[in-house]
C-alpha cells in the first residue's frame, strides 16, 4: 500500500470534499451558508475531482500499459479518467470565456 499512498491520499481526500459537498446542498444550509460560500464549497467539488482522476491514474497506470501494449481489451477505468478530463478542461474553458467578456 505505500507504493500508492498518494493515489489512496489523493482518493481519501477527493472523498471527505465530496461528502462536505453532500451534505451542504440541502436547502437549508445553502441559505444558512449564503450564496457565494455555498458556490465555493461546491467549486471546490473540481479539485475534488483532479485528487479522484490522480487516484484512478495512480491505481490503474500498469493495467493501461497492458493496454497500451496489446496485452488487454481498455480499461473502463480509462473511459472514466478521460471524461473526468473533460470536464476539467470544460471547467476551465467556461472560466477563460467568462473572463474574456469581463
């Protein structure tokens, strides 16, 4: 387990931020939160999400190699991984339009 301490800190992580957001999106802690802290925690559901795609890169690295190789059919794990990918860079690409009409 040492050998993937960082993605098993990395999921651990991703894991606690994921469940703060749960349990703050009911509609009385929205009000009580306000506005602009409750859409912070929730903003902070993308970095949750970089720590889950670190984890799965770092848990599932050698059976992509298999595939890359021609040893084994794809991964799920790497469907998974790339569409999380997106959405960062989906993320990412709604800041910098936002930004530019500012």
């Amino acid at each position: 387990y040492l050998k993937n301490f960082g993605g098993m800190l990395a999921a651990g992580l991703a894991a606690f931020i994921f469940l703060v957001m749960a349990i703050t999106t009911s509609e009385k802690l929205i009000a009580r939160l306000g506005g602009n802290y409750w859409k912070l925690i929730q903003r902070v559901g993308y970095f949750a999400l970089f720590l889950a795609l670190i984890h799965i890169f770092v848990a599932t690295n050698a059976r992509w190699s298999l595939w890359l190789s021609g040893k084994t059919d794809m991964p799920s794990s790497f469907l998974v991984f790339v569409f999380g990918v997106l959405v960062i860079l989906a993320r990412l690409a709604a800041l910098l339009i936002d930004r530019t009409k500012s």
